[in-house]
C-alpha cells in the first residue's frame, strides 16, 4: 500500500480545506513545487494533486503549478483531480508529464465519458469518488447526487479504469479517522483497486487499513493531506509500515 501526499491547489497556493469547504482553506505554502519535493524528499512514490478551483470551474485553474510540479519530477507518478472534464484536458496533462488524471464530476453525470477516455488514454484514467453517506456528489462536493458509491464503481470495471480515489466527504480535513467499513465496501463491490481518502489522521488510520486492505480487490494506496501538513503523521513511518507488510 502507498501512502500517497495530496498537494491541493487554490490560488495557486497548497491550501487543506475541511470538507471540501473552499471558504474554511489552510494556506500551508506558497510554493507547491517546494512542497512537493519535502514530499518526495520523505521517500513518497506518488503524488495526489487536486486543483480546487478547477474543480468548481469545470476546467483547469492551477495548471501551470502542476506542469511545474510535474517538470519537476520526471519519473514519479502524479496523479491529478479538478475540472477534469474534456478529452483536451488530458491529453494536455498526460503531455505535461502527469501520469494519471482523475475523472470525476464528468464520471457522475456522463459515465460513457470515463470509457471513451479509457479507449484514448489506456492506463491513465482514474475515477474519483467522492461520497457523503455513501452517495456520491459532484462539481466541488456542492452537490450531492442520487447515486450509490458502490453502484458506480461497479459500472466502470469492464472499462479499463486504473483505479478508484474513495473520499469520505464528511471525515476530510476533518482529523477524525478514515471511513474504513466504507472503504472496505468499496473494495469488495467492484474489482477495481481502492485508494483510500479522507480522515487519514496518524498511524493507527495506516494500521486500520493495512489489517483489511486484501478485503475484495483490495486497497492499493491512501491519500493523506492534513495530517502529514500538521505532522500527527510521519510520512517516511507511515510508507515503512506498508512496506513492512
């Protein structure tokens, strides 16, 4: 399981919001690429960029920060969320260097888009879900729709997704632990691998994870972002204790 960093992106700064709020931001720096490399530094194998103003605009905000992140660090996978919502738009990141991009909003309310870009870039897209009491909501996590987590990861297993970002809206940012029943859930309704995301807190959220991440097709990686920003979580420990097991 990797422990994977998230560098979020608003106004060009890396901010941590509390679920999703973008008015109740944390401006932890003004220079993502320095974060970035603190990350990398830490032994990370992969990083989880979200541009947030993106996301609510429905098109690219902060690309060039994540060009430059990208640039930056050539041979470690980045993965990459926000108003990613247009074949240009990924053929524009993935030509930037990032290695995958996270459909989101664009998975909700046009599934065939996720296959389409699956047949276009093969390997490279993600589906990010993002559920608040196990349905799933859109544009930002202003909306909350109709639709069951579970239900729609099992709709994207034929078609070549790489993997589901699982975000429990209610435990991110929030520092209350990770959603691990959900995420389990989740893990055994599609055979689709899991990235767990939300809540992640200190070393015992690792260990939680860890003790069931074989459940169903299993929980590939976690995403922390607050935690490791206000250090209740040591990156370089959290990664030796996957390793271990």
């Amino acid at each position: 399981m990797q422990i994977i960093p998230a560098i979020d992106l608003k106004d060009g700064q890396c901010v941590r919001l509390r679920k999703g709020v973008m008015e109740d931001s944390t401006v932890f720096s003004n220079d993502p690429v320095a974060v970035a490399r603190q990350w990398v530094e830490q032994g990370a194998r992969r990083l989880h960029l979200v541009d947030l103003n993106g996301a609510f605009a429905g098109k690219p905000v902060n690309g060039e920060v994540v060009t430059a992140i990208a640039k930056a660090f050539p041979e470690l996978p980045i993965q990459i969320g926000g108003g990613i919502r247009s074949a240009e738009t990924i053929r524009h990141y993935l030509e930037a260097g990032v290695s995958y991009v996270i459909i989101g909003t664009k998975a909700v309310k046009e599934p065939q888009f996720v296959t389409d870009m699956c047949r276009e870039f093969p390997g490279t897209i993600i589906v990010g879900l993002d559920a608040k009491n196990g349905f799933v909501a859109t544009d930002g996590w202003a909306e909350v729709s109709s639709v069951k987590a579970t239900e729609l990861a099992k709709r994207f297993e034929q078609d070549g997704v790489s993997s589901i970002v699982y975000t429990d809206i209610d435990r991110d940012g929030m520092m209350q632990g990770v959603n691990v029943e959900a995420t389990v859930a989740m893990a055994k309704a599609s055979s689709l691998p899991i990235i767990a995301s939300g809540g992640i807190t200190n070393l015992d959220d690792i260990k939680a994870l860890l003790a069931r991440a074989n459940e169903g097709a299993g929980i590939c990686g976690a995403i922390t972002g607050r935690a490791i920003y206000e250090g209740t979580l040591d990156l370089a420990a959290a990664q030796r204790l996957c390793d271990g097991q």
